[in-house]
C-alpha cells in the first residue's frame, strides 16, 4: 500500500511514517520546505535511503501540484500538516482557519491521484471543555480558535470526500507524549525539571488527564489508513486518572529529587478541561489496544531527553 503522509516531520509524523515502514508499506513525506522537522524525520528513520520511502518538500499550499506529477498514484492519505498546533498559536483564528482551505485541497489531490480514504489528525479540542466521558458521538463545542478550524474541517470535509469516492476518517487525538516531543510539553518538562533537582511550576493539575505513547498513536493511526469504517475515532490511552497522579509518578519516576508546587501556572488555551476519552470504538473497529504502560513510555522518553548544556 502506498501512503501520502502531510506533516510527516511532526512529532507523530515521523514516528507513524517509521510504523508504516516497518509494516512494509510505502510513503511519500511531504514536509514543509526548509522546515527543521526535516531534520527530526531523517532523525527518526535511520535509513532514508529506504526504497519505499520518498522524503518530498513541499508546502500544504502548493499540494496539488502533487497531481501534475507523471505517475503519482497512491492507495490512502494522512493529512497531519497544520500550522500553529503549539499552545502560543491555538488563539490565533486566522492562522488556524487558513488551515482548513488547505486542507480541502488536500483532499482534492488525494482524490486526484487514486486515493481511496482519507484520515485527518483532529484533536480533542474539538469537544472543548467536558466533565465527563467522551464519546465519538459527543457534539463538537471547541472553546479555541485551533479546535474551532479541526472540528470545521471535518464538517467540510465528510461530504466533500462523500462526493469525491473517498472514505474519510476523523482521529480526534488525545495527549502523545514520547521522545521527539516538543521540549516545552508537561512530560518532558516534568522529566527535565526533576532530573535536575529543580523546581516545577504546574497548574492546578486537578482535572483528570490520559496520555497515550507516541508509538501506540502511530499504530492507532497505521491501523485506521485499513481497518474500521469511515468515522470519527478517539486515539487515546487506557489510564485515565487525575493529572497530579500523572506529575507525582513523574516525580517518583526521576528519584523525588527537586519539587513541585501547584497553581502557579495559568490554563491553556482550551480552560479547565478533563480528558476522559472512550476509545472502545477504535478498539473493536480496528483491533488496536495501547501497549505502552505510562512508566515504560516515561522510561523510553528521559532516555532521549536531551541534557542541559552544564
């Protein structure tokens, strides 16, 4: 099967490109032209010189130039490419709204070159702020500009692959962590912190939170590019519990060396929001169950976290 995966240089990019390798498919990478992601997906597939991997740079803008290539043909699509996915830029609504053009347009060269499903990454921003178990079926009411353009591209987007003979597929992603995050996220800066014996600054931390492995979310996606009907599905862990549990494991995990101090920090950009994710639906459609337990991804992750310069 050959893959088009957008944003392949992303954090879960590149490590569901490498998932797709190994199960011995094909890909076509588009990362953004001159986009220091290049350099983590090259990081992250030791042998670009793979056969069965094309590394291609190209902006979201200019993606259908992809149909004017003689015999580009491909099997499905991944859209991940989208800018202003940081928490500094999920404010921004003409930033994030551009995004959905683009991406229309993506869709319009899936359909082009033989594609015959298309899977866009969404976010559980979309659901905006819930106090209780998150279902597919769940009204979308997003409070950010960045879950606003997700959810609105999915509502474009469903029929418009409809009308074109594409399956499309909506992955309403939860909390990855893992190596290749960006250094700023809770995990790695928790990891950071108290390796160092230093001080963290957290939020309230009260509301409950879920954190899946990046290489679970790399095959959650790999298994919707073939398995399940068209549709939205949560990706998301297991372990759900409240975010304090999450920090004070973190906390353990590193010795109990420096400390902690809650309240200081502001929400994000989506508020007070508890992730309690339903994932039944990706399990039965696809198969697909986490492997990584939240200690053994923290493992995997301190091992790759870059030290401080002394």
């Amino acid at each position: 099967m050959k893959v088009v995966v957008t944003g392949a240089g992303s954090f879960i990019g590149a490590a569901t490109v490498w998932e797709l390798l190994m199960q011995g498919h094909e890909v076509e990478a588009i990362v953004r032209p001159h986009s220091p992601s290049l350099g983590h997906l090259i990081e992250m597939i030791p042998d670009c010189g793979m056969p069965q991997l094309v590394i291609r740079q190209l902006d979201l803008a200019d993606i259908r130039c992809l149909e004017e290539e003689p015999g580009m043909r491909a099997d499905v699509w991944l859209q991940i490419a989208w800018d202003g996915a940081g928490s500094a830029n999920r404010t921004k609504g003409e930033l994030q709204h551009g995004n959905v053009q683009r991406s229309l347009q993506a869709v319009q060269t899936a359909a082009a070159i033989g594609c015959r499903r298309f899977l866009f990454t969404g976010s559980q921003a979309e659901y905006g702020i819930c106090h209780e178990r998150i279902c597919e079926d769940r009204e979308p009411n997003p409070v950010s500009e960045y879950g606003k353009a997700k959810a609105e591209f999915g509502r474009q987007a469903e029929p418009l692959c409809r009308s074109l003979g594409l399956e499309y597929v909506h992955a309403r992603i939860f909390s990855v962590y893992g190596p290749g995050d960006h250094p700023w996220t809770l995990v790695n800066s928790c990891l950071r912190t108290f390796r160092e014996g230093g001080v963290m600054e957290l939020g309230p931390c009260t509301q409950f939170w879920n954190f899946l492995y990046i290489d679970d979310a790399a095959r959650a996606l790999s298994a919707l590019l073939t398995e399940g009907r068209p549709g939205v599905y949560n990706i998301a862990g297991e372990d759900t519990r409240p975010l304090k549990s999450f920090v004070e494991e973190m906390y353990r995990f590193c010795g109990s060396k420096g400390s902690y101090v809650y309240g200081i920090r502001p929400q994000n950009a989506e508020g007070a929001a508890d992730l309690m994710p339903d994932i039944e639906k990706l399990c039965r459609e696809t198969g697909w169950r986490p492997k990584w337990s939240f200690a053994e991804g923290l493992a995997e992750t301190l091992y790759c976290l870059p030290r401080d310069p002394a």
